[in-house]
C-alpha cells in the first residue's frame, strides 16, 4: 500500500493555506497514495476560514484520490490520543492510534494506547522547535519498535520558536525511516508498505522521552524537572 504524509509551510492566510494543501493532496494522490497524512493547520479551522470557503476545501479533499485523516484537537487543547479502525478499504493498516499535541510526548499516554492495540499511529506534535522536531524523529523510531509498527508524523512549517510548526514529519516503519522531510517547506513524502501493518516483533519497551521534550511537557503541565548538577562546577 502506498501512503503519504503532508508537511505544509504556513501562509498569510487561511485561504493561501487551503491553496496549498489541496494542491499537496493532489500530488499524494497522483503519486498514487492509498492512504494520506494531513497536517493540522489552524487557519483552516471553523474560526479561521469563512463557512464557505472551509466547505470549499473540504469537498475539494473529497475529490483527491485515496483517503486522508487530519489529526485535530481544540487550539486551548494541550493534546488527546485515542484509537479508530482504519478508513474503510484500509483495514491493512489495522487499528490507528492518533496523537495530537502533547500527547505525542507523554508515555503515559503511549501505555494507554498501546493496551487497544494499535498497528499504526498518527502523530501531529506541534514541535516548538527545531530541537523539539528532531527529538520527535528520534521518538518515533523507537515508537515503531513498541507502540506501532508504523508511526506517521504530519506536521507544518515555518512558525516562530515557541509557537508550534517546526517540520519533522515523517514515515517511520518497524525502526526505519521511509521518508523524512530535508527542509522547512511544503513537502510530500511518499512511502510503500507491506500489509497487513505487523505488531513488532519482538515488542520492545517504551523509547524514553528525548529530554527536549520531556522540558515540553513538564513546562505545560506546571512542573520542575530535576536537575542534576555537577558536584564540582570549577
């Protein structure tokens, strides 16, 4: 099966957004993808397009081929996750466990999810960072040796530091990267897969949490993380 996963750059406004993703979606679909990976852009939400032209792009995603998923969770939302059968005609992919947020980073979270049983998961982190992006890379090998065989990063570029859109996306698959985006434009990574998505096997233990993202999540839920400083600092 051939899947995608769109990395989108942010534009001026919602509708340059639209423009650009409809037109991301299309080259997934040329490229013949079965499955399609869509970034969360907020300027694409309720609040940020007129009714219209929201239902214009909507109904132009129906038409591209293949079927798409768009990892969302309310802007005040520090994250959910939680798991859906596959789109129908996908079941090769198994159960989905999808991540947005601070979900992305939370092993507590990949505990809970790893207990329904996912075959593959969906991330949208929004990375803050440069760093934070890399350590989500390096997170998602690992989460593809334990929590789901096939792990999918989408996320958009071009924010400023602290603000989430800091590329990253990604196709990770039983501890290999397919496709990775190289740079902080739009891009569409395109990778074949064997199904049905297999468990891995043997299931490794939850990868730690690189610790620029560990740094993340304690900041937003309101804690410290301890520190452990030299004895000798000369």
């Amino acid at each position: 099966m051939k899947i995608a996963v769109i990395q989108h750059r942010l534009r001026a406004t919602g509708m340059e957004d639209a423009e650009a993703l409809l037109a991301a979606a299309a080259r997934a679909g040329e490229a013949g993808a079965e499955f399609v990976l869509v970034p969360d852009v907020p300027a694409l939400r309720e609040d940020g397009l007129p009714n219209s032209a929201r239902s214009a792009f909507m109904h132009g995603l129906e038409t591209v081929p293949g079927r798409r998923l768009i990892p969302q969770a309310a802007p005040r939302s520090m994250g959910i996750a939680a798991t859906a059968p596959a789109p129908p005609g996908l079941s090769g992919l198994g159960r989905i466990g999808v991540f947005v947020g601070d979900s992305c980073i939370d092993r507590n979270e990949f505990s809970r999810i790893m207990m329904e049983g996912p075959s593959t998961a969906v991330f949208a982190p929004r990375c803050e960072s440069d760093l934070q992006a890399e350590g989500m890379l390096e997170l998602a090998v690992g989460l593809s040796d334990s929590l789901a065989a096939l792990v999918m990063i989408a996320e958009t570029t071009g924010a400023e530091p602290g603000q989430a859109g800091h590329g990253g996306s990604a196709i990770v698959f039983l501890g290999d990267v397919l496709a990775e985006a190289v740079g902080q434009e739009d891009e569409v990574l395109v990778a074949e897969i064997d199904t049905p998505v297999p468990a891995p096997e043997p299931r490794e233990p939850l990868p730690s949490v690189p610790l620029i993202l560990e740094q993340r999540l304690a900041q937003h839920q309101g804690r410290k993380l301890p520190v452990d400083y030299p004895a000798d600092l000369d």
